[in-house]
C-alpha cells in the first residue's frame, strides 16, 4: 500500500512540472509576439513621422526658394507699382511690392503660398500652405550707402526745427486725406508740429515736439512725444570756417544764359542777385552749372548799408530760378536728368560738391511759373562732419574801415614834372614834400612874358593802402584833401586835380576843379555829397568794387593864363586821400547785421523757398539754416528731397495735388559701413501651415525656415540677368 501511493506521488509531481513549462513557453511567445507587434507599430510611427518631417521641409525649402525668385524677377502683389520694378529697400515700398495708388502705399512684405503642396488623392499627408515674410535688413539697398555713415558725419535727426515760437516749427501737408508725409529718421521741432489739413506726418524713428502737436492722432512713430524737452543746435561749421581762408573771391557771373545753351559758374563771392537774375529768371530753355567748390551769396538791399545803385544796380536780395532752367550744384554725372546730375555724396566717397552760403538776408526761391525747372545741389562728401549743402550763414557784421589823418593815403613814389617848358616849372616835386603839409611845398613861379597860357603837371604815384582792397569792396565814403595855392586868384584857369587807380582794369576818374585860393588853402572835397563830383565818385565806388584797389595817380595841373603880363606862382603842398570802406565780409543771418533783415525775422521770407507745380528741387547733403526759415511746394518729384536731413529755425512743406512719391521726403540714411545701394539684405522668415489650404499667415502659422539672403545689382541695375541671389544662411527650425 505505502509503495503504491508513493508512486501515485511521483507520477502527480511530473504532470505539475510539463504544467509549468507549458506555461513559460506560452508566456515567452506571447511576450515575443507581443515586443514583435509593438516594433512594427512603432516602426510605422516613426515612417509617418519622418515623411511628415519631410514634407514640411520639402514646403518651408520650396516657400523660400519661390521668394527668392520672385525677389529676383520683381514679382510684386501690390497695385500701385511701376513696370518693370524690382525691390531696392526704397522707403515705402516692400519685399513683394506695394500699393501706391490713390496718395497711399502700403508695403507688401509677406508672400501668402495658399495650397503650396496640395494633398493629393489617395495620400495620407495633408495639405501644405505658406507664408514667408521679408524684413530688409537697415542700411542696404537705398536705405544703406556706398560710403561709411556714422553719427559723426550726419545729423542727429532727419528733421529739427531750432525756433522757439511765433511760427510753426514744423508744418505739413499732404496729398490727400489718408496720405502720409515720410520721414527717415527722428523729427524733433523746439516748437510745434502743425498739419495742415490733411495726412499723417510719418516717422521710423521718433517724433517730437516742444510746445504740441497739432492733431496728436496724425503722428506716427515708435516713439511720439509731444511736450519734449528742446534739441540743441549742432552747431556746425561752414567749409569757410574749416578752411580759414576768409570770403572767397569776388565773381561776375555771364552777362545771359542763351536760349539752348549753358553756362558754367565758378565757387567765389556773389553780391549783386541782379547779375544772377539775368541769368537766371528769364522764360528761356538754360542749364546752369555750379562748379564743384564754396558759394558765398550775400546780396545788398536797399535797406542794406552796403548796397549802392552805382555798384548793383536795382536792390535786391532774392536769386530767381525761373522757368525753363536746370541748374545743378556739384560734379556732373553722365546723366542727362534730374535727379542724379551730380555726384551724390551717400553714393561716392569722392564726392566733390558744393556748399551753397547765404550771408545777410540772401536767399534763393525756385519758381518755374508753369515751365519746368528743376534744381539740384550735391554737398560733398566727409568723413567727420555732415555734407552740408546749404548753409545760413549765422555770425558776422560787416565793419567799415576808415583811413583818415594819420592813415590817409599820400604820395610814396618820386613825382614827375610835365612838360619842362621854357616858362620854368615846379621845383621841390618830391614825395616827402608833398605828404604832408609843412613838410615843403612844390613851386612853380612863371615870370612875365612869353606865352599867354602855360599849364604844368605834377603826377604823384603811391596812395596804396597797407593792404590792397580785394574785388567785392564797397566804398561808402571818399574825400580829397589837398593844400595848394592857385597862379592866380579869380583869373585864369583854375587848377584841376584827376584821380586815376592803377589797379588793372581802372581808368581814370573825371578831373576835379579846385578852387582859386591867394594863398596855401587847404581844400576838402567830400567826392560822395560835393554835388560837382558826382560822377568822380560813382566811378570810383564802380572800379574800386569791380577791380579792387591798390594805389592810384593823381595829376595835379595848374595853369597860368599871361594875359596882363604879370608873374604868376601856382603852389602845392599835399594830396591826401580818406576813405570809407568795407572789404567783403561774412555776415550772419540776422538783424545786427543787416537792419530790416527779413530772412532772419519770424514771418518773413524763406532763405529757400520753392513754387509752382512745376518746379522740382534735389539737396543730396544737409541743409543747416538754424536762422532762417525753408518753404517747399513739392509736386513730381521722384526721390527724397533732403537726403541727409535738413535743420532750420522753421520748416514748411506741402506736397501739392500732383505729388505721388511714395518714399520718405526727408531722409536720413542709416549707419552704415559702406556696402553700397547695389546691395539689399533681407530677412526671410517661413511660417507652414499644415491642413490648411487657404489663410496662411504668420499667426496662424509655424516658423520653420530662416533665411538671409543678400541681392546684389551689378553696377545698380536692378533684375534680371544683372540681379544676383547669394544666400547668406539658411536654417531649419527645430
């Protein structure tokens, strides 16, 4: 019994171990089977991951890659571009173009690629969509330049009015109600800023105002203040100042500008706007060249006391560019159109311009009268200061110098008798003698007898000033003292006196008739109030500021008339000249200078001033008249008006009914380091919108792709074949 169920014991362990080992196997192949299908699920995941990945990089490459090519080609979506255009990174345009039609523009920066890369039928990917948007990158294309620009060679903001009231700092107006007045770079008014009647005054830097802004809702700017603090003026030089070399010299102008022709003037001193108008304001077809070099105007009116009608003429202190005129300030290019006459100096570090300065109460006014004239002026181009174009002149009063007693101007040569005669002569002719009285006397005793009448001559030379008068003087004042004692009192021919300068180009002035005194008399003749001297003392104030001075001759002649048979003495003691005088001199825009001055008179005339519908006006440099006051009527111009800023006491500009340039009026070109307007860099920014067929935009959508991509115009001709693409780095988002 005990052997059988010990048995029966064994024999039920055995089936409990089969038991167990089914179980392991059965548990193992599940596990295998079960590690198997999780692998080929996840497998299949990761199949459908990765052709996600990319498909959506096949999108972002293919979206950047169209927007670079309609870069290239000029493909715009805008309504209001030119044909052909092509993006520059000109002000108020985009990446992809621009609307400017009706007074407005908007920049098209983003490129919407709805239904890029469709789904097709059967597939399990879904549709792809794109919006790629453009940023350019600041100082490329023309807002950079092909020469360095830093703070130290350009202004601090693109507008800045210096006056403090009684007149609107800054006043605008634009084409169109829902227009807009650009500006590149800051606009700063110690004043107010006005509108007048319509538009947004736009800044892409800063707006800012002293005493308000009239409406606050028109400015438009990252940073808008209206109760700011007051801008310092910058001070700045004139070219004159750098160069310390004074008041350039005097220049006459061409006498006309024949119809057709040209005229070409030279840098120098010009103060008679008669001589200038002649040129210049007649309704005749005329280019008008300004050579490379400093201008100083400084025009005399009646009210000045430097002007005098023997010198100019009729008074006058406006320049008139009038109908039918082009007249381009600066180095001529081989353009044959305004603007781009002369050298820009943001394009050329060689630049050699000009630099226009108005003295006194000079100024300039544009006006076409219905015939179109168009003006540019090209500033030069430096390294540590603005290219300033046009400058007020802002210190300085003309002082007058007055030779008298001591200084008057004698005799320094040895005099000479003419003729000898048989009837003696004068003895005793030598300069000391006749320099100053006591110091000898020249005479002539004639004996009865002989001829009836006899005349001798004593020619003295010298009577130069320590200093030769430059061209440009004006003479106010001119006497001639001489002590002398006529041959014979109240008979006879009285003796004359004749002046003739020795500058070249003078002649000799009309002989004056002395008195007939018994004995040594000094005589005073005042040449500009002696009614009898008129004429002598319009010629000298004529020659003397046509040709300069540097001495002159006097001709002393006594005669002496025989007919009693009595002796006779003629006798002289001394010749002096006085005069009153101003040399060309810089005077400031302002009242001191000049009384009545109304450039620098709140409300009165503008230093630069430009009408008509006709009439376009360029400054490729700075204007700095923190004096005076600038009014622009702007019509169809094709670029900015003021390329490098423009500061004065007040600033007007009107953008007229015919203006429809889309871009910043007055620009302040961007630091830069000289990479030149050939080159645009922008920013490409892809945004996919997965299962989106319509309505991608970069909200909705996800950055995935960034690219810098550099456009680069050979020899500035924008597209193809002379547009080349570099891409400068491109980066998938991960």
């Amino acid at each position: 019994m005990i052997r059988r169920l010990h048995r029966r014991f064994r024999r039920s362990d055995e089936r409990g171990a089969l038991l167990i080992i089914a179980i392991i196997i059965i548990t193992v192949v599940a596990l295998v089977t079960g590690a198997l299908l999780t692998h080929s699920e996840t497998s299949l995941r990761a199949t459908v991951t990765l052709r996600d990945v990319a498909r959506a990089a096949y999108a972002a490459d293919g979206a950047a890659q169209v927007a670079i090519n309609d870069l290239r080609t000029g493909y715009n979506v805008g309504s209001g571009e030119p044909n052909p255009w092509y993006y520059t990174n000109a002000v108020g345009t985009g990446c992809f173009g621009y609307d400017g039609t009706g007074g407005a523009t908007t920049p098209k920066d983003t490129l919407i690629l709805d239904n890029l890369i469709p789904k097709q039928s059967g597939e399990t990917q879904s549709v792809m969509s794109a919006a790629v948007q453009c940023t350019p990158e600041d100082a490329t294309g023309e807002q950079g330049s092909a020469v360095p620009i830093n703070n130290a060679n350009k202004p601090g903001n693109a507008i800045l009015t210096l006056g403090t009231g009684g007149e609107d700092g800054f006043a605008f107006k634009t084409n169109g109600s829902g227009a807009a007045f650009r500006v590149r770079g800051g606009v700063w008014s110690n004043s107010n800023i006005f509108r007048d009647n319509n538009g947004t005054l736009e800044s892409t830097e800063s707006i800012r105002a002293v005493t308000g802004c009239t409406p606050a809702n028109a400015m438009v700017a990252p940073i808008v203040n209206c109760n700011a603090s007051a801008a310092p003026d910058p001070n700045y030089p004139s070219d004159l100042d750098i160069a310390g070399t004074g008041i350039p010299a005097l220049q006459t102008p061409p006498l006309s500008c024949p119809n057709g022709g040209t005229v070409t003037l030279s840098p120098g001193y010009y103060d008679d706007v008669n001589k200038l108008n002649a040129l210049t304001d007649t309704n005749q077809d005329c280019f008008i060249h300004l050579q490379p070099g400093t201008y100083y105007f400084d025009f005399h009116s009646s009210s000045d006391p430097l002007y005098d009608f023997d010198i100019t003429g009729n008074a006058g202190s406006e320049w008139r560019i009038g109908g039918r005129k082009t007249l381009v300030a600066g180095t001529l290019t081989s353009d044959t159109s305004v603007p781009g006459r002369c050298v820009n100096p943001i394009d050329d570090v060689n630049a050699n311009g000009v630099q226009l300065i108005f003295g006194g109460d000079s100024r300039m006014v544009i006006n076409a009268n219905g015939q179109a004239s168009a003006v540019e002026i090209c500033g030069s181009y430096h390294a540590s200061r603005p290219p300033i174009a046009i400058y007020g002149q802002k210190t300085g009063t003309a002082v007058p110098t007055t030779l008298s007693g001591g200084t008057a101007l004698t005799t320094s040569g040895t005099p000479t008798v003419t003729p000898a005669g048989t009837d003696n002569t004068f003895t005793g002719a030598t300069a000391a003698a006749l320099q100053d009285p006591g110091n000898g006397v020249a005479t002539w005793f004639r004996p009865s007898g002989g001829n009836p009448n006899v005349s001798r001559t004593i020619t003295m030379n010298g009577f130069a000033p320590g200093t030769a008068l430059p061209k440009g003087t004006v003479v106010t004042g001119a006497q001639l003292i001489v002590r002398h004692k006529a041959a014979q009192n109240n008979a006879g021919t009285a003796s004359t006196i004749t002046m003739t300068p020795t500058t070249p180009g003078s002649t000799a002035l009309g002989a004056i008739t002395l008195q007939r005194p018994g004995s040594l008399t000094t005589q005073t003749i005042n040449l500009a109030t002696d009614s009898s001297t008129t004429a002598q003392y319009a010629s000298l104030q004529k020659q003397i500021h046509d040709n300069g001075y540097s001495g002159a001759n006097f001709d002393f002649t006594a005669s002496i008339a025989r007919n009693l048979g009595n002796t006779a003495t003629a006798e002289l003691d001394a010749v002096r000249l006085e005069l009153t005088y101003y040399v060309p001199q810089l005077r400031g825009q302002t009242t001191a200078a000049i009384p009545g001055n109304t450039v620098a008179t709140v409300g009165g005339a503008p230093v630069i001033q430009a009408l008509g519908n006709s009439t376009t006006l360029y400054i490729q440099g700075t204007s700095y008249v923190p004096l005076a006051k600038i009014d622009l009527s702007l019509n169809n111009i094709d670029e900015s008006v003021f390329r490098f800023g423009v500061i004065a006491r007040s600033l007007v500009v009107f953008e007229t009914g015919s203006f429809s340039y889309p871009g910043a009026v007055i620009e302040l070109p961007d630091n830069s380091p000289g990479f030149g307007f050939e080159r645009t860099i922008v920013q490409l920014e892809v945004y996919l919108c997965p299962g989106v067929a319509s309505g991608c935009t970069t909200s909705n959508g996800e950055l995935t792709l960034e690219a810098r991509v550099e456009l680069h115009d050979d020899g500035g001709t924008p597209g193809p074949p002379h547009r080349e693409v570099t891409v400068l780095s491109w980066s998938h988002k991960r």
